[in-house]
C-alpha cells in the first residue's frame, strides 16, 4: 500500500509511524484511519517488528484527532459506514485488543479527543514540552468514543479523569506526567531520541516475554487476582516453548548479551 496520509519507518526491530498531515493539525479521516490500520497490520504481522512509536509530523500536533470538517462534508452516517471494515477502529489503534507488541507514543504537541485516545491506546507516553492533553468532544456535541471515555478513568483516578472528561480540561505535558499518563516529559528536539532510547531497553527483553507480559498484564485486569495468576494465557504457552526461553539463561550463564530471535 502506498501511503499519502502517513509514513512508515523502520529501524532493525522498531517500526515508527507518522500521522503525516500537519496542515491540519495531524487530524485522523477515515482515509488516515484505514493507512493506520494497515500500517498496523503489517506491524503486527511482521516477526521482525518487536515495537512501534507513533508520532505526528511537525511541532503543533500530535494529532488533533478526529477530522471534523471531513465529518461536515461527509456527514457522520458516511464517516460510521467507512469505519465498518477498518481494524482497530480510529486510527487503527483505538480499538486494536489483539496485539500485544508495545506500542509508544511520542507526543510532539497537541493531543485532543482522538489524539489523545490515539495516545492513551499505547502502553509508553513519552510527551515534548508543548505538549496538550484532552477530550473536548462535548464542545463540539460528540463524545470520546474510541476509548477516551473507558481508558482514562482506568488509568487515572475517576474523579480527576470525570473533571477531564466533562469540562474539556486540557493538562499540560507536566500535569499529565503528575497524573500518572506520562512516562517522561522532554524538549521537542529530545522527544523520538527519547522514545527510541525506551524502545532500546525494552528490546533489552526477548520479545515473546514482552508480550507475554503486556497480554497478561491486560488480559489480567478483568480478572479477580487470584484466577489472573493462576491462569495461562496463550503468550505464555508460545513463550515456554519459544528458543528464546532457551538462550535467556544460556546467555545469562555464558555471561554474555542475549541473542533474541522472536521464535
């Protein structure tokens, strides 16, 4: 697939995505949603892909999520219809609950409704300076419905994540790091070699032991603890008869790096 709405890099195991359309402030169409989608796709599917970062083109936006004069033009019934055969959802990514490499988001400025969603999907934020968070959705009379609305009370607490949520509340990149949904704030010329240094000590692990951990991590969450811990989850099973279970601790013994394969 040629891209026109966003780029695809890839760095040995690292994959990075750019919703390229600045001129709009990196706003996600269903055209953008579809690119994403199969960008995403191939990611998921590649063995030689262990991580992705997504970031947005230029120095305003991260992305200000959904495309609202599309939406006008189009009308929403056509904006629904469009979405009916695109995996994951808005962005490809909103919705995407079956894979389990990490993802991490490289927030370089405005992150608002379906950015922000885009950005709460992944499991690492690491934002710049400038860096805006929120969900304005009811300003505009919709709501964030790609999972703003179930992954921030989830993952900050409910009232501060319902102040958010029904004022429009924007936190700076400071606050949101005070809040617990930022990894790590940095300048904007610092932002990707950042993210890249994260992605570099996640590739430290093998690979099936990170997803592995990420499925059951997640997974786990709508489980009572003790039936969580005592279950086993298909990364586990792939993990326990994986040839990296094998050179961890042939590695470690050899007193040497390991030699991840992914297999």
């Amino acid at each position: 697939m040629n891209y026109e709405l966003i780029k695809v890099e890839k760095k040995d195991h690292i994959t990075i995505l750019t919703i390229n359309r600045p001129d709009v402030m990196n706003s996600i169409s269903p055209p953008t949603s579809r690119e994403m989608s199969h960008a995403f796709n191939e990611f998921d599917n590649d063995p030689d892909a262990w991580i992705c970062i997504i970031t947005g083109a230029g120095d305003k936006a991260f992305s200000a999520g959904n495309d609202l004069k599309y939406q006008a033009e189009h009308g929403g019934e056509a904006v629904q219809k469009a979405y009916e055969d695109i995996k994951g959802g808005l962005a490809g990514n909103t919705a995407r609950f079956d894979c389990f490499k990490p993802f991490i988001a490289a927030v370089n400025g405005l992150a608002l409704g379906g950015g922000f969603e885009i950005a709460l999907a992944c499991d690492i934020i690491i934002a710049s300076e400038n860096a805006t968070f929120g969900l304005p959705e009811p300003r505009v009379g919709l709501m964030a419905g790609a999972g703003g609305v179930h992954r921030l009370p989830r993952q900050i607490p409910y009232h501060l994540a319902m102040g958010m949520i029904m004022t429009s509340k924007r936190l700076t990149a400071q606050e949101a790091f005070q809040c617990g949904i930022v990894n790590e704030v940095v300048s904007r010329t610092e932002l990707m070699s950042t993210a890249e240094k994260w992605a570099a000590e996640i590739l430290k692990g093998a690979p099936l032991s990170i997803r592995a951990s990420k499925e059951a991590a997640v997974k786990g969450l709508d489980m009572p603890l003790e039936k969580a811990v005592t279950h086993i989850f298909p990364g586990m099973e792939i993990l326990r008869n994986s040839e990296d279970l094998i050179e961890g601790p042939k590695a470690f013994a050899e007193k040497r790096p390991p030699h991840w394969k992914g297999r």
